[in-house]
C-alpha cells in the first residue's frame, strides 16, 4: 500500500480509488490463498454436510421449520447454492473469500464516509486513510474463522448485508435519496435472515447519528423504517417454536448480573484478540460468571471504556464511534440472551472495523510525514503473515484441534473433538487418550463417554 499512499492527494480521485481497491484485492487473495484447501470442520458437518436441508431444493422448501420457513433462511440457501453446484468444499470456501472482499470495499467506503461527514483534518485524503483501514480489516487474522472455517460463514455474510444497509443508509441520508425508505429496510430484513443477532442493526444507525450530533426528530425521520422492520423481524423469531425453545435455554442459563459480568469479561477477550491476535481460538475456555465479584476486573474495564468513550467524544471522535460500536454489539444482546459459548473471534467481524479506522487515524495524528505508511505497511504484513499461519490450522480437523488444545487444555469438548478427529484418521491410541482427558476433566461429558465406548468395540 505504500506506493498508493506517495500518490495520495496528487492523484485524480478515480485513479486513487482503483490504486487502492486493487491493493485490497490483491492482499487479501495473498492472505487467502492458502484457506482454500482447507476441509470441513467441527460444526460445518452438522449444518452443512450432514443436513439434509442444504443439499435439495425440496429439502430446503420443506423440511419441517429448517429450509426457507425456518431460521436463516437466506444462510442455508448460500449453502445450498453451494453444494448442488458440484465444486466441493472449495466452492466454499471461494464464496467465504468473496465475502470477505466484498465486506473489506464496505468497510472501504464506510471509513470514508465516517471521516468526511465528520470533516476529519488529516493530512493526507481521506481515501487513502479509509484505504488503510480497509487494508488492516482485510488482513487481521481475527477474521479466519468467519472466512476460512466454512460455517463461519453465518457471520461474515450477515455483517455484508448490514454493513451495506449502513452505507445505504449513509449515503441516502447525505444525497437525500429514496433508498432510506426502501433498499435500507430490505438490506436489514437480508441480514435477519442470515443470522439473528443483526437485531442491533437500527441501533447502529442510532450510533451513526449520535456521532454526527443529528437531531432527535431528524432521527426519527431517517430511522423509523428500519425499527418499524425490527418490530416485523423480532415478530418473525417469537412465532418460530424453535427460537422461542431456544430464547428459553438461553435465558435460563444465567441471571441478569451473572450475564452482565460474564459480559464484561467476554467484552475483555474479545478486544484483547483484536488488540494482540496471537492466541486465536476457535473454542475459548471462559467461565460463565454468576455475579458482579466474580468479575470486578473486568467491570472495571468496562466502565474504563465507557469513561474514555464519553472523555474523546469531543476531540477524538473516531475512539468515541469506535467504542460505543463495541459496547453496542457485545454486550446488550447478550445481557438477555447470552451465549452458550461465551465468546467467538468471528464475533469481532462486524465490529472490527471501527476499531480499525481509529487505530489508522490516531496513527496519523502521531506519526509524522513519510513515517505513517511505513508504520502502517509494517502492520498490515504482520497482521499478513498471521493471518496465513492461522489458515494453516484449518487445513485438517486434527490440524485445528491440536492448535485449540494448547489454548483451552481444561475444556473437556477441546480433548474429545481431537479425540474424534485422531479416530476418523484411524490414530486410535491417541484417540484414547484424549477421550480419556475430556473425562477426566469431566466424568459427565457424555459424548466422550460414548465416543470411548465405541472406540473399545470391535
């Protein structure tokens, strides 16, 4: 990117912005290009190559609430779509990679717009900083496992539509078009049907117009659309018996405070991973917290945050947006309806991006002259470099699990998916042994008892 950053001003805006969308196509395949030999994994057998409902038209029509009248309709046709093409588990993963490009040119044009509706004096266009946080986006190894573990997908193709429904959103409310009213509703109600938690969509237009100071009733001009959607989706959910047997799992999991404080230590992971992505994990070993005391760090931490978002909102906006973006989408939802799996690094897909534009825009306030793109390349080929050894982990199912077993040694599930994934390739010794581990760490977990079971069985 450095050779589009010696071009920044001086070039025609055109020019500028193909420079910079091929570096982002061409960085990001480099990243990628190893993820597509990677193999299905984990949870990709049970909501891919062992349902029924995403390998037929007639299946995915039909088949009792899990097809098209089901939940995630629109995922599961991006599945089907997929298998009854014939390309395999690379087909995929191309769709996954795509997805990804398509996220990283909206987080392209959401970082411009941001920074000129709010007139960000830079030194340098506005284009070229959005251009580096695109980069940054593209790169971090955060997002590998909504790209590169294929059911991550559920993720990566929500955070397109609501990222594009955003970008509509921003661009009608400043060229005063029709597609407020229209394209902006339709684009959250796609988002709905790929994945449920894009419910906090209306709440990050709100965001969006606290940042600009827009006033309360223009708000409620701009936004009433897409709430009015929200009533119309969160009618959808309540009248499906099996996300209302689902809401009640999860409600009964903890109470308010317990969710609030294993919230805040889950808010805590999540920045961290972002922050210093050098133990990403595909199942974290977090403990679900029942009370306050139980996490007094991490409140404090949380508060922290909340005193910096309201301390920069003047001066430092772009931290201001980028916090209240993260408060917003880890923790409100999850206070109601937590997570059985308290935190994900594909969590951080939709979030990310305002994490990265603050981080390009403080760089460009400290660093001086030719030493920011310099700064910012060094951090783009690490970010690079990690991001292929993560691809790396994905290539086989033991692969993944021998990489999540040093992270998360104590959780039972991490030894007995390795276990399962040593039996399929025929290592039944060790196999064994890490039944043997998953039950030793915990004597009720079910599954690795009857996994050792069978394998003793001739």
């Amino acid at each position: 990117m450095c050779w589009i950053w010696r071009s920044n001003v001086q070039a025609s805006t055109p020019e500028l912005h193909l420079r910079i969308l091929a570096g982002l196509i061409l960085a990001l395949l480099l990243c990628y290009a190893n993820a597509l030999g990677g193999d299905f994994q984990f949870d990709d057998y049970k909501v891919i190559v062992d349902n029924p409902a995403v390998q037929s038209w007639e299946a995915w029509r039909t088949t009792d609430g899990q097809g098209a009248l089901g939940l995630r309709p629109l995922l599961k046709l991006s599945y089907l779509l997929n298998w009854t093409s014939g390309t395999g588990v690379l087909g995929f993963h191309l769709v996954n990679v795509a997805i990804h490009l398509a996220n990283t040119m909206l987080v392209y044009g959401l970082a411009m717009a941001w920074m000129d509706a709010q007139r960000v004096e830079a030194r340098v266009a506005s284009s070229t900083l959005s251009g580096w946080t695109a980069l940054l986006f593209a790169l971090h190894p955060i997002h590998t496992e909504a790209v590169t573990y294929v059911c991550g997908r559920s993720t990566s193709l929500m955070t397109m539509f609501y990222m594009a429904g955003l970008l509509v959103y921003v661009r009608s409310t400043i060229e005063r078009r029709p597609q407020l009213y229209a394209t902006v509703p339709v684009l959250f109600a796609l988002a709905l049907a790929v994945k449920e938690t894009a419910v906090t969509f209306p709440l990050a237009l709100l965001a969006w117009e606290l940042a600009r100071g827009t006033r309360v009733r223009t708000i409620v001009q701009r936004q009433w659309p897409a709430w009015l959607m929200l009533v119309v989706g969160a009618s959808y959910f309540l009248l499906n018996d099996r996300y209302l047997a689902q809401m009640q799992r999860s409600v009964e999991l903890n109470s308010l405070l317990g969710n609030l404080a294993t919230q805040s230590l889950a808010f805590a992971y999540l920045l961290r991973q972002w922050t210093l992505p050098l133990w990403l994990n595909i199942d974290p070993d977090l403990p679900l917290l029942h009370g306050l005391t139980d996490a007094a760090l991490f409140m404090l931490g949380l508060l922290a945050s909340l005193l910096v978002l309201v301390g920069c909102w003047r001066n430092r906006p772009w931290v201001s947006f980028a916090l209240l973006w993260a408060l917003i989408h880890l923790v409100p939802l999850y206070l109601f309806l937590p997570r059985l799996d308290i935190a994900n690094d594909r969590q951080l897909v939709l979030v990310a991006w305002p994490l990265a534009m603050a981080l390009v825009l403080e760089a460009q306030r400290w660093l001086q002259g030719r030493l920011l793109p310099w700064v910012l390349g060094a951090l783009a080929l690490v970010l690079g470099g990690l991001t292929v050894l993560r691809n790396q982990d994905y290539a086989s199912e033991i692969a993944l699990w021998e990489s999540t077993v040093q992270l998360s040694p104590n959780k039972a599930r991490v030894h007995n998916n390795l276990g399962y994934a040593y039996k399929l390739a025929g290592r039944v010794g060790e196999a064994r042994r890490e039944y043997t581990a998953a039950l030793r760490l915990d004597p009720g977990h079910i599954k690795a008892r009857y996994n050792l079971q069978r394998l003793d069985q001739p």
